[in-house]
C-alpha cells in the first residue's frame, strides 16, 4: 500500500489552512516540483474546503527562485503554495507559503551512510551539505560521522540559503566556506546536487 504524503513529509496540513483563512484566499495555485506532484492531490483535497478554487500547476520547478508568479497572474490566483523549497525571494511578487517538505524518516540517509563511510580511505575533515528535504538530521548524521574519527565541517548560510549546510542547486555557499578546511565533501541530496558542487571544486564529492 502506497504510504500518504504526510506519512513521508512533515507536512503541517493545519498551519496552511490557518494561513488561507487569515488571509481570506479564494483561488490557490499548488506549484511543486516532479518528484513532488502526488502530494499537490493531498494538498487540494485538504484546503479545497476553504477557497472557491485550487490550480495545480502542470509547468516546470526548478527551484525557490522558479515559483510560478506570472502562471498564477495570468489564471487569477491570489496566493501561491510552493512546494519542496525554502524561501527564495525575502519578498514574494503573491503571497507565497513555502511547504519545505522534510523527511520524516532517516533510515535511507543512515544506510546510504553505512555505504559512503568506508570508501573515504584517508580524509579525515568532511564538510556536509543537505537539501531542505534532510535538513531535520543534519546534526544527527554529524554526530554520527564524528563518532567514527571524522570531523565534521558545517557552514553558515547566507542569502538565498537559510539553514546551516543547506545547499540549493545554484548555491553551495555553507560548503565553499569551509572548503579551505575540508578534505572531501558530502552531499545529501541528489546525483544533480552532487555534480552540481563537483563542477565547482576538485576535491572529491560524495552523494
């Protein structure tokens, strides 16, 4: 049986149906990106309920910086709910609710961990860099690392980033900070996020 969004994502159904009624939207657009796009059903069928109306969007997401501000203009959307990302813009065009879409379970991270682990031969300082999605289990995987005898290097966002280690595909400002320090590089997040930073530097890059 296939598991429901809010059983993968840590979703807050309730915060975003106080955010439509204090606001008093009447027609939502649900923008989010592919790997994303079941749970835009979910999230209709929860706040249906509370506007006249509620579009997916059917067109591309390349990220927090792709929401789909003209798309909502031009079918008369009042308010945007954009899934998967953090917060891009520090003004959004529409109002805009950012649903991050984190993971609720870290058992893939850890095994994939288990697999990563012994193939780092003699680096010893790692710097880590998470997408939105692991953000929650950031410390507890660095935790996990330095118990083995391996430092962990963690850096500080700055704009468009928000969180310590978070990376974007277009940004890997946390990881460049500690660079001059790290042997290596871990990236938690996708092939693409892992090729994206493995362009930009020579050390070796772990996805």
């Amino acid at each position: 049986m296939e598991r429901s969004a809010t059983e993968t994502y840590r979703i807050d159904f309730e915060d975003v149906r106080e955010w439509i009624k204090d606001h008093g939207f009447k027609h939502i657009l649900i923008q989010a990106p592919p790997g994303l796009r079941k749970l835009t059903f979910e999230l209709s069928e929860e706040i249906t309920p509370l506007v006249d109306l509620v579009t997916i969007h059917g067109g591309s997401c390349w990220g927090g910086c792709d929401v789909a501000y003209k798309h909502a203009e031009l079918i008369g959307a009042d308010a945007i709910i954009h899934l998967g990302h953090s917060r891009f813009l520090s003004r959004d065009p529409l109002p805009t609710y950012y649903l991050e879409c984190r993971y609720r379970d870290p058992l893939l991270l850890f095994k994939a961990l288990e697999d990563i682990l012994p193939r780092l031969g003699d680096f010893r300082r790692m710097g880590i860099g998470v997408t939105i999605q692991w953000q929650d289990f950031l410390e507890e995987l660095r935790e996990r690392i330095q118990k083995i005898g391996l430092e962990v290097l963690v850096g500080s966002p700055d704009p468009p980033l928000r969180y310590h280690g978070q990376i974007l595909g277009c940004s890997y400002n946390t990881l460049f900070k500690v660079s001059d320090h790290a042997d290596c590089f871990l990236i938690i997040g996708s092939k693409f996020h892992g090729l994206g930073l493995a362009l930009q530097t020579e050390k070796n890059v772990y996805v």
